[in-house]
C-alpha cells in the first residue's frame, strides 16, 4: 500500500513540476507525504498484537489506527499550511488526493484466497 501510494505521489508531483514548476512540486509531494507517513503510522498501530484477539479488540486497534492516521495528516497538513509560504493549493490536494485513493484501492484489494467461504 504504502508503496502505490509513493508512487502516485511522485507521479503527481512530477506532473506539478512540469506544469507549474518546482513550488507546485514540492507542495503536491507535501500533501502526498502527510498521507504516506500518516498510513504508515497508522499501519504500526493496527499490527500491534494485545493479548487478547477477540474482535472487540481489533476493531479498538483498527479504530485509533485510523484515528491516529487522521490526526498525523491534519497536523502535517497544518504545518506545511504554516512554514511553506509558496504552497500551490491545488498541487498540495491532487498529492493528498492521489495518495489517500491508492490507500482506499489497496485496502479494497484483498486476497481472494482470504475472502472465500470455504
């Protein structure tokens, strides 16, 4: 996941420079990034193993997984906002919107192996 998601940043960040140059560049790569290393954090929270595996308790573990990885982009998003004084809005929402869909497809691509009833 995390690896589709470097790459549709870099994708779009690489179509940003090419169009409006290196502010547009950095700020698409800023709003993709805030999703990747929220992801990754998040993805650190979901596999932590409790002593007990019922469902109640991954649900927990999936929900502050989630939460966490909310809160990470938000405050990453708020900082960028704050010290790059060049930011190219629309770069910064086509990296952050490139990298959270391949977060949404990836997570939609399970194993079939996985999701048979056998």
């Amino acid at each position: 996941m995390l690896r589709s998601q470097l790459i549709a940043t870099i994708v779009v960040a690489a179509i940003a420079l090419v169009i409006s140059g290196l502010h547009a560049c950095v700020s698409a790569l800023a709003g993709g990034m805030s999703v990747v290393i929220g992801a990754f954090l998040a993805s650190k929270i979901a596999q932590r193993s409790d002593s007990k595996k019922d469902a109640s308790a991954i649900l927990i573990n999936l929900l502050k997984a989630e939460a966490v990885k909310i809160l990470v982009i938000v405050v990453l998003l708020f900082i960028t906002f704050k010290v790059y004084k060049q930011l190219v809005p629309f770069a910064l929402i086509a990296g952050l919107a490139a990298a959270a869909l391949f977060s949404g497809a990836a997570i939609s691509k399970l194993d079939d192996d996985t999701t048979q009833i056998k």
